[in-house]
C-alpha cells in the first residue's frame, strides 16, 4: 500500500502551551483512518498542519512525498480538505460557489462541479443561495468543495457537524464507497466514536495533544465490544499514566 500521508514526530506547541507532541502516522492508498478524541485534543491542530494552515516546531511532514510547509502546491495538489468550518459566499448559490472555486483547477469543468453536487447531495439545491441554507446544507457544501477536484486523499475535519442522521448515514456510506471503489485515502476527525466505528479502517486515538494508540479497527473490537469502551479504556489508562503496547489493554 503506497502512502499519502506521513507524518513523524510533529510538535507545534502554541503560546497557552496547548497542541500536539510527537504525533506519528501515516495514511495509505484506499484506507480510512480516522482521528479520534475529546473536544480540544489536537485533531485539528494536525490537520491545518499537513495542509499548510500552520506552522509546526519539529518533526516531518509528507503529503504525497512533498512537505507542505516547503512546497504547499506540490503537496496539495491531489488533496481535498475541510477544515473546521467551509467559508462560503452567503450571496453566491451553490453552483457558482463550485465554478468560481474550480477555477483554480484548470482539468476542471461543468462537469466536475455537477458531480461535487450530486455527491454531496446537493444537486436539487444547487440555485439556492447559499444564505437560505441550513447549517448541514452548508456543511454540506464544504463537502462538496472537498470533492470538487475528485482527489486521491480528502482530509475531513468533524464532517458530520450540523448533518441530520439520514445525510451522516450517507456521508460515511460515501466515504466508505469511494474508499473501497475509487483507492481513494481518507482522514477524518471526530469526537464521536461511533462515526468512526463505521466507517473507518484504522483509528489514531489522541489525547491532550498525545498519540495513545494507533489500532486497526479490528483490533479495537477483539479487545471491546464498541469502539466506545475501546476509546474509554484508553483514555482511562492515559488519564492514570499507564502504559500499555499498541491494540493491547
């Protein structure tokens, strides 16, 4: 499995002294890895990381054997993100959001922009501007942003944010589907250990800007019923300064 993402030893530290220490993983081609952890934990410190929206101290990133610190075009070049909330044009309906952004790209055509639609479910909504949206339509949006250029690594953060139970039932079978159907890499954030259950093949527990496990779903199940009890023990164990083999109690 050839990877799309590595990361070594990342430390970015901000002034109140919270973020991430020596962080270490990796993402390959057609796998689903999810960040797992409490409100606050790091996940989104690690992902405006690898895409450039922060500088980090120490460590090494590769986004497709590039550093985006170094060369943030090159690395991101195949990559779709949504970070934290999608900045939007309330005036603009969704439709021209997704021309004026496919701009930027110039493989990109009417086509690419009804396709982002039509994934993301918002192909009946499409000449709807954007102010008239609820907050799951346009998290829905962001989305569809992320898709837009069909990318071979889409870096999800909270994804789920504002979706009803229908439309996050249906973002996870998409994950999934274009996962397994299209090789297409996957890591997504959430605090939410069931989202991650469901649709992810590996899953980074982070705890306090700490790594304390990195385990393949499996594992995780062979050892507790959920991957909730999985998560609890191990918070528990890091909260008492245990420590304990990768996928072992």
């Amino acid at each position: 499995m050839e990877k799309v993402l590595e990361i070594l030893n990342l430390v970015k530290l901000y002034k109140n002294g919270r973020g991430v220490q020596n962080i270490s993983f990796s993402v390959g081609e057609g796998e689903v890895v999810g960040l797992l952890g409490p409100n606050g934990s790091g996940k989104t410190t690690i992902m405006k990381a690898l895409t450039g929206l922060c500088r980090y101290q120490s460590g090494a990133i590769r986004v497709f054997g590039a550093d985006p610190a170094d060369s943030i075009e090159k690395a991101l070049a195949n990559v779709g993100c949504l970070i934290e909330q999608p900045a939007l044009y309330e005036n603009m309906t969704a439709k021209r959001q997704l021309k004026l952004m496919s701009r930027y790209y110039p493989q990109l055509n009417d086509t690419s922009v009804e396709f982002a639609l039509k994934e993301s479910g918002l192909d009946r909504y499409a000449n709807e501007k954007v102010r008239r949206y609820s907050l799951g339509m346009k998290q829905r949006l962001g989305i569809a942003m992320a898709l837009l250029s069909d990318p071979a690594f889409i870096i999800l953060d909270e994804p789920g944010n504002g979706l009803d139970i229908e439309a996050t039932v249906e973002l996870r079978q998409k994950i999934v589907s274009l996962a397994k159907e299209k090789n297409k890499a996957f890591l997504v954030s959430s605090h939410q250990a069931d989202d991650i259950e469901k649709m992810c093949h590996r899953v980074i527990i982070i705890y306090e800007g700490h790594l304390i496990d990195d385990v393949t779903l499996e594992d995780a199940l062979r050892l507790s019923p959920t991957l909730e009890d999985y998560f609890l023990m191990k918070i528990k164990a890091a909260k008492n300064g245990a420590s304990s083999p990768k996928g072992e109690c």
